[in-house]
C-alpha cells in the first residue's frame, strides 16, 4: 500500500490496521476510551510545533491529529455508529448552519450582529441536542438550560475554567475589570496560608485550586490565554534550568552536588540572559 493525498488511503490503512485476524494486534486492542489520551496528546503536539514556529513539524503532527479522528470514526462505523464521512457532514454542516453571513443570504459583517447571531445558533444547537438525548433516555443535565452546561469535563483545567468564567460573564456574572480580581488572588493567598498553618492538607488543596481559579480569570481579564502563558513559563524555567546545569558541568558537578543558594546565584544569571 502506497502513501496518497486521498483521505480515502487513510481511512483503508485504518480498516486494514483494525481488521481481525490480518490488523495490528496493539491497534484491535483499543477503543474509544484508550485512544481519547492520544487524541489530546496530538492536539498538544499541533500547539507545540506551532509556538515553536516549525511549518514541517505541524504539518507532520496535524497528521497525527487526523489520525485520531480517523481512528475513532473506523470504531464507530465497526459498531454501526457513524463513519468518517458522517463527521465530514457534521462538521461541513455545522460550518454552514453558524456562517449565514457567508453562505446564507444575510451577507453582513457588522462583528457585533455576527457574535450574536453565532450564540443565538449555538443556543438552539444546543436545545436539540438536549432533546436528541432525551429521545435516546440519555441524561440531559440541564444543557439548553444551564449557564455553565456543555464545558468540556476534559479540557486542561486552566482552559476549562476560563471557559467557565466566560459563560458565567455571559449573563453578568463577572468582575467589572482586574481590579478586583487582584484582589481576590491576594484573600485567595491568605486563605491558603492560613489553611497551610491549620495543617489541614485537604483544605489547602482546595484553596490552592481556589487561588488558581482566580489567577485563570486575571489571564482572562487581561486577554491572555492561560495555557499559552503557562507553556511559555514552562519553557523558561527549563531554559533557565539548564543554563544551571550546564554551569555546572563545566565545574564537573551536576545540580545535586551544589547547594541551593549556589544555584540560585546561577540562576539569577540565567535570568540576565532573558
């Protein structure tokens, strides 16, 4: 079997992997719930080769994520539930139904009557999805009626809790500007050193979950993605770490061997560098 441009080659190299007996062994074995971990970790890999601005990167891990989708659409059609071209329709149908300022005969651009005319479908979506499920005696819970429904349980907690602040924005539910949501970051601190002098692990934990919350909704109020900072953090630290390491290294000594405040000095280095 020779490599193509055609979706269709993927979607037979799939079934081929999944077929009984002939398939892949590993790739029988799963199911929906042991490929979901995968398919978030490939839409990570798509996010990393793009910060790290690397075109042959992302085009070779949007393969992967399009793996994923192919992947779980071969179990689906396996147990009659849908197939690849269903997702396609969905999808192509989804994009058509919430741009009626491009496909429909309402060709406006006023942002302000877009925004609200893609929450006004996105609400009805929602409402016959809720009614789709009850059909089938599938729990509802309250989607098309409650504020906060529909958020994704397994979105990073940082993108879900901005997701949730945002709902809740929705209907006025919101600091007016950062102002006070500093404000809350610091009670959120005190709660936590206090809990911390209690000795009460439990209690801590949940303020700590507390603190971070508020800090989410300071990165929403001032327009900065969470995750995106935090990834940016991350990558400093280790940038940083390793100038420590490599400083001592040349000293024939790894980062065990020195003392806290060797390394610290180190990294105050680290730190004029950028």
């Amino acid at each position: 079997m020779t490599p193509s441009r055609d979706i269709e080659r993927l979607i037979e190299i799939m079934t081929a992997l999944r077929t009984p007996v002939t398939g892949c062994p590993w790739d029988l074995e799963q199911d929906f719930a042991s490929i979901a971990p995968y398919t978030i970790e490939e839409a990570y890999e798509v996010a990393d080769a793009i910060a790290r601005q690397d075109p042959e990167d992302l085009c070779d891990e949007l393969g992967d994520l399009l793996l994923q989708v192919v992947f779980h659409a071969q179990m689906a059609r396996e147990q009659q539930l849908f197939d690849f071209g269903d997702v396609v329709t969905a999808i192509t149908a989804k994009m058509i139904r919430r741009h009626p300022h491009v496909f429909g005969a309402d060709q406006g651009r006023d942002v302000a009557a877009v925004n609200r005319a893609w929450a006004e479908i996105k609400a009805e979506e929602k409402r016959l999805r809720a009614e789709r499920r009850a059909r089938r005696g599938l729990p509802v819970d309250g989607e098309g009626e409650r504020v906060l429904a529909g958020i994704p349980v397994g979105a990073p907690a940082l993108t879900r809790a901005v997701k949730i602040q945002q709902k809740a924005a929705t209907v006025g539910f919101d600091w007016p500007d950062a102002g006070p949501v500093i404000d809350k970051i610091r009670e959120e601190i005190a709660e936590v050193e206090a809990e911390i002098a209690s000795g009460d692990r439990a209690a801590a934990a949940a303020e700590v979950g507390d603190l971070l919350f508020a800090v989410a909704n300071l990165a929403r109020h001032l327009g900065v993605e969470p995750e995106a900072a935090l990834r940016g953090t991350n990558d400093k630290f280790i940038r940083r770490f390793a100038h420590i390491e490599d400083a001592l290294a040349r000293q024939e000594r790894r980062p065990a061997d020195a003392s806290l405040s060797e390394m610290e000095a180190l990294w105050q280095e680290a730190k004029s560098l950028g």
